[in-house]
C-alpha cells in the first residue's frame, strides 16, 4: 500500500513523481476493495453479474460437461439490494441534514443535502467516499475515482488522486491533491502519463495569471494548509455487499430455477412402450418433434405416456422468502409489506422501523464525523449543532396529534421544530419563528392600537 512517506521519496522529481501516479492508480484498481465496490455498484445498478454468469450445463456418456443449449435458462435478477440501501440513505438523510445556524448551509454550497446523499450511497457501496470542499460547495469524489494516500503514523489523508475517464479510447484525466494546491496530468491513449501542458501546481484560493505567450506564470493568494479532502465510511468501513452477497445470488438461483421449470416442462418424462430399439439420438429426435408438431406416430401395441413430476414451488417460494428475510435482516432494512395494512398505529410502524433506526444512529456517527471534517476546511466551528429527522412512513394525524397534546411541556419553540419535522420542512423551521414572532408582533400592534383608540 502506497502511503505519504512512498509520495514523498517519488516526488523529488517529475519523473519518478508521475511514475508514483501510475503505480498507484494501478493498485487501487487492482485491490480488493475496489472489486468488492465494482461488484456491489453492479448489483445496486440492478445488474446482477453473478446470476448472468451461470450456465446450464448436460452431460455426455464420458461425463464432459456441455453448455445447454435447449434448456430454458431465464436468469432473473432481483432488486433488494438497491432497495435496501436507497431506503436506508433516504431515512437518514430524505428530510436533509439541519443546523442550528441556517447560515452553514448556505457557506457550503446549494443542494448539500443531494451531495451528502451521493456520498453515503457511495460509502454504503464502497466502504468509503470523500467529499471535496473547492472553497464554495461540496464535490462528490466516489471511491472507484480517488486514490487516497493516507499518512503513514496517523492514518488522516495527506494527499489524493483523482481520475476519469469517460471511455477506454479516450484520455485520461488525472488530478494530484497536495494540501498546498493541486496539480493536473493527462494520459492519451496508448501513451505514458504527463503534466498538462501549461500548467503547474494551483493553488486552491489563489488566482492564476496567464497569457497566451508564457501561459501561466504566477500564482497568487493564500492557499490553505489542509487537504480540502475528507472521507466519509460506512459502518464498519466497508461495503454492505460484504456478507450479503452469498444470500442475493441464492435469491437469484431459487427465484430462476423455478421459472426455468415451469418454462421448459423438463420435469415431464415419456415411458415408451415396444420401442426399445431406440438409441439416446432416436430419443433426442423424438422429443424435438413432438415439441415442433405435437404428434406422436404410434405402431401396433407401442404406446407412449408423459409423466410429470410437479415443480415444487411451495419450497421454492419458501426459500425465497427465508432468504429474503435473511438479507433485510443483515442489512437492518423494512419490508414494506408489513406497512400495508391500512391505518397502522404509531407503535405498530415504530415497531417496524426500529432495526433500520438503529442502524441509522450508528449511521449519524459516521455523517457527522464528515460533516465535522468539511466544517474544518470550510472554516466552521466544529461546534456547530447538526440534527437529522429520519425519513419514515409514519400516522401523521396521530404523531401531530401527540405533539399538540404535549405542547403545554414542550413549550412553543420545541413543539414547532416537531412538528416542521413531522410534516418534512424542518429546513424552514427558522422562517417558521420568524412568521410567528411577526405575526405576534402584529397582534399585539394591533391591540395597543384599539386600545389607544379607546
């Protein structure tokens, strides 16, 4: 694993410095991290590589194994997991992260919330993400695109790689994030890595001066002494493909099986009567014409009868249903079908939700350690209070209910932050009060007013 200390001794010169960048972009695409994060980014994209790659195969009378060619062999794939961890994201952050200062979200850019949304799923896929701070709003890194060189005692990210590419022909585009600025490379197809032309170190506040004859020649301005860079994990600090995957190809396996049965009809067999002259190709020859003519040409006392053997689909739908279970388990996630029944209760739906809301108060953790690295690089007390309302399918009329009923104990600012919560515009909690104090104020005008008339 290359680390700050490998960066340093290659950067005592251009050359061995863009070898540095090679090498490592070359060995995270090679870890074993980033083929767990492929694998489970497939799988969120609803692609299912596993299910894809299964081939049925029929064996000959030396025991050599053929691809079928005949059978059925409908692959279908299943969506829990993009479920699972949208449902899981949405709840945390569906109704946006709060501060207690409006102004915090404002010096970190519009649509924070969406950002910080794409960098948990990505952490939830990858184990880890990393948001960028360019000095106005926050930019989403994902794992498979950012090398992360960590320091070699303490573990903080010192400096970092990006790269993309849009497609295998075209260029490579490679950005070196130093503390004190950044630096950008390109590699051309079938080409080695080198310094954009023109270009030198930039650094992240300063101004660039240029002209079209010397091109950039000086760099201006204060630049900051800590990397605009910082990582956000997910539980564990890895993917929520790890220990899944196993349950979702079985669901794929029982869930195609079952079709592929009922589609072919391979679990009918035929006993023929007076034809025992027939070789395994005059088998093959009648099967084939009665599936293209359904005609069966009978001789004197020879018979033929289909026996069919029935396609246990209790069983597999029982399997499926277990394995299922199994993986909303694992993964803390809410089947939906216990919240279809009507008006449920409070306590029924709080019931539902309580393995997902542990899972998202371990979450906060993680979300909070971020936002506290943004707000260092950002420049903002570390103290800043930050609140989630978790996004759930909820009784309004009762939660509102229960609010207006504990009022007289929460007193009138608590109890209006419940209930912008409650009906999803906690962002506007502010203009609330404000509307209120305003409207009081009014009252009150107006009051004096007729009293003075008197």
């Amino acid at each position: 694993m290359y680390t700050y200390s490998d960066f340093e001794e290659y950067a005592v010169s251009e050359k061995s410095l863009l070898e540095f960048i090679e090498l490592a972009i070359a060995e995270h695409q090679t870890s074993k991290e980033y083929k767990i994060a492929q694998k489970a980014k497939a799988y969120y994209k609803h692609q299912n590589p596993d299910i894809e790659a299964v081939e049925k195969v029929i064996y000959d009378m030396l025991g050599q194994a053929h691809k079928d060619l005949f059978s059925p062999s409908h692959k279908l794939a299943n969506a829990y997991y993009p479920k699972i961890i949208n449902h899981g994201v949405s709840h945390l952050l569906g109704n946006g992260i709060s501060f207690k200062n409006p102004d915090v979200k404002k010096q970190l850019g519009a649509n924070l919330d969406g950002v910080c949304k794409k960098i948990l799923t990505d952490a939830k896929n990858s184990g880890v993400s990393y948001g960028y701070f360019d000095g106005e709003r926050l930019i989403h890194f994902p794992f498979e695109q950012f090398k992360a060189i960590y320091d070699d005692y303490t573990g903080e990210i010192r400096a970092g790689i990006r790269f993309t590419q849009i497609d295998e022909n075209k260029p490579l585009s490679i950005t070196l994030y130093e503390a004190d600025g950044y630096s950008e490379f390109v590699r051309e197809p079938g080409e080695e890595i080198k310094r954009k032309a023109g270009t030198k170190k930039k650094s992240y506040d300063g101004i660039t001066v240029s002209n079209e004859i010397e091109g950039v020649y000086e760099q201006t301005g204060e630049t900051t002494s800590r990397l605009p860079i910082y990582p956000m994990y997910n539980i564990g600090k890895q993917s929520d493909i790890v220990g899944n995957l196993n349950i979702l190809i079985a669901i794929d396996l029982v869930n195609s099986e079952l079709i592929n049965n009922v589609s072919q009809g391979e679990l009918v067999y035929w006993v023929l009567k007076n034809y025992g002259g027939m070789d395994e190709v005059d088998d093959a020859n009648f099967i084939i014409n009665l599936i293209k003519r359904h005609v069966i040409h009978l001789d004197g006392d020879s018979d033929a009868q289909p026996h069919q053997i029935q396609v246990p689909f209790e069983a597999n739908q029982t399997a499926a249903a277990m394995l299922k279970r199994q993986l909303y388990d694992n993964m803390d996630g809410v089947l939906t079908e216990t919240l279809n029944a009507g008006n449920l209760t409070a306590t029924a739906i709080n019931s539902a939700y309580s393995d997902l809301r542990q899972h998202s108060s371990n979450l906060e953790y993680e979300v909070i350690e971020f936002m506290h690295g943004i707000f260092r690089i950002a420049g903002i007390p570390e103290d800043e209070e930050i609140s989630f309302s978790y996004y759930e399918t909820i009784n309004p009329s009762e939660m509102i209910q229960n609010i207006i009923s504990s009022a007289q104990f929460l007193g009138d600012t608590e109890t209006t932050r419940l209930l912008c919560s409650a009906l999803g515009v906690i962002d506007d909690f502010e203009e609330v009060q404000n509307q209120k104090a305003a409207e009081a104020m009014a009252r009150m005008n107006m009051i004096g007013g007729m009293q003075n008339a008197e």
